[in-house]
C-alpha cells in the first residue's frame, strides 16, 4: 500500500487539516485517494475527522467503515478501555483493515490520533501502528516555543521503532498577531538536527481549503 501516516507532536496541532488538503491535492491531480481516521476518539454523533479526510476524497462512506474504532470519551484508547470502554485489540487487524479500505486506491492517507506516542493498549502506541503499515510518515508541529524538542522527542519515538519521517510540517496554528520570537527560527534549527529531513511551513490559514500551496508542497516532497 502506498500511502501518507499523518501524525503529530500533540493533539490539535493540524494533522486534520493537512491530510484533508493533501488528500485534495490528490483528487485534484487525478490519483485515487482513501482518507482514513481509524483511531477516533472524543466522537459525539459523528466522527467528524473521519468524515473530513471522506469529504476530501469523495468517499464519505469511508468514515463509518467497518472495523475502525470511535469512542464517546476525548481520551487516548488505552484510557478509554481502563474506564471500561471499547479496546482498539490487535494492532494487526487494524492495519488490515486499513489496507483493505486502501485496496482501490493509488495513495491511502492515514490520520493518527493526538501525538506519536499516544496509548492504544497496554503495549502500543500510535508509533506502533505507524511502524505496522509502513507508509511515508510526516510529522506535523505547531510553529510556537517549544517545538524543538517536541519535534526530536517524536522523531526519535518514532525512529526507535524503525518508522523513518518522510516530512516535517511545521503548522502556524496561531494567528501571525501572537508574537512568538521562536516562529522565524524553528525551522532553521530543525534542520541543522535533522539533516535530509524535508521541513515545510503551513501558513496560517482561515480554512483547509487555504492550505493547498503546503499540501502540494508535501505531494511533491513525498514524490505522490
Ligand atoms: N494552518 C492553520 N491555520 C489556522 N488554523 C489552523 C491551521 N491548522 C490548524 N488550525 C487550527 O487548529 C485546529 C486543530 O487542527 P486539526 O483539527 O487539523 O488538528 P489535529 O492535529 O487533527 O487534532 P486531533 O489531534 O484532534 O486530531 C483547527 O480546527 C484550526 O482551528
Ligand atoms: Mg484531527
């Protein structure tokens, strides 16, 4: 299966809205695309990350798919089944699940949940799955104080577990007005620590729609 794992420093920091415009990019240029969310978590009546990335690629039905796991509570999995809710099970099974909902597709974009090292169970995390499907990961990072070492801190979780990062995208979350001195260098400092480790910058934006310069950036980055 070829295909994008897109994750993410922490939780809120534009995984959904870079995966929607990259799976736009890709309709647009004529690809079959499969926008999964198969972690869901905090979902109310719909799973409205799932039901984006479906918008995006045309699929809606691809969001209450079978087999991919929603729960109520806005907490990690591995919480969730300590309260007594539902459990993600085996890891396996997901990423077949996945690759089933992949089958038609020239390109499957997967959406993780919250950051790279967010409990699934007892022994797996989202860094787990990310290595099980094997796809070109990017990492996405909010552009303030404090993303250095969030953004090492997930390259070497996910590096550990022998998932290479394809990409950085470093995501201005915060209106420009908001002064943070970090913002203009970051991507800088980055680079100097992670050499050959393409690093991209996403304006900010009043909507996805608005983020179709960065997503093909990213296309061509990873080579779609
Ligand atoms: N480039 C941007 N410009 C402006 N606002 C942004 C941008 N990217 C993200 N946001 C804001 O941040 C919010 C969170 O983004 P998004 O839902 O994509 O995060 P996420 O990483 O998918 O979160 P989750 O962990 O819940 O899945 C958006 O609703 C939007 O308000
Ligand atoms: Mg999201």
């Amino acid at each position: 299966m070829r295909g994008a794992f897109i994750t993410a420093t922490g939780t809120g920091v534009g995984k959904t809205w870079l995966a929607s415009a990259l799976a736009a990019v890709c309709v647009e240029r004529g690809k079959r695309v499969a926008a999964i969310k198969p972690i869901e978590t905090g979902v109310d009546e719909k799973p409205l990350d799932a039901l984006a990335l479906a918008r995006a690629c045309n699929d809606e039905a691809l969001a209450n798919a079978e087999g991919l796991y929603r729960a109520k509570e806005p907490l990690a999995p591995y919480a969730i089944e300590k309260r007594g809710g539902p459990a993600v099970g085996s890891l396996r099974a997901m990423s077949k699940r996945i690759r089933e909902l992949g089958r038609d597709a020239d390109y499957t974009i997967v959406e993780g949940a919250g950051g790279v090292l967010v409990p699934l169970d007892r022994e797996n995390t989202m860094a787990d799955l990310a290595a099980q499907l094997d796809l070109q990961t990017v990492l996405v990072a909010r552009n303030a104080l404090g993303v250095l070492s969030y953004t090492l801190t997930a390259v070497e979780a996910l590096r550990k577990r022998s998932v290479s990062v394809h990409a950085i995208v470093l995501n201005d979350v915060e209106r420009e007005q908001r002064l943070d001195m970090s913002r203009t260098s970051n991507a800088d400092v980055l680079a100097d620590y992670l050499p050959r480790l393409p690093i991209l910058r996403a304006p900010w934006v009043k909507s996805p729609t608005d983020l179709l310069d960065t997503a093909l950036q990213l296309y061509e980055t990873l080579k779609i």
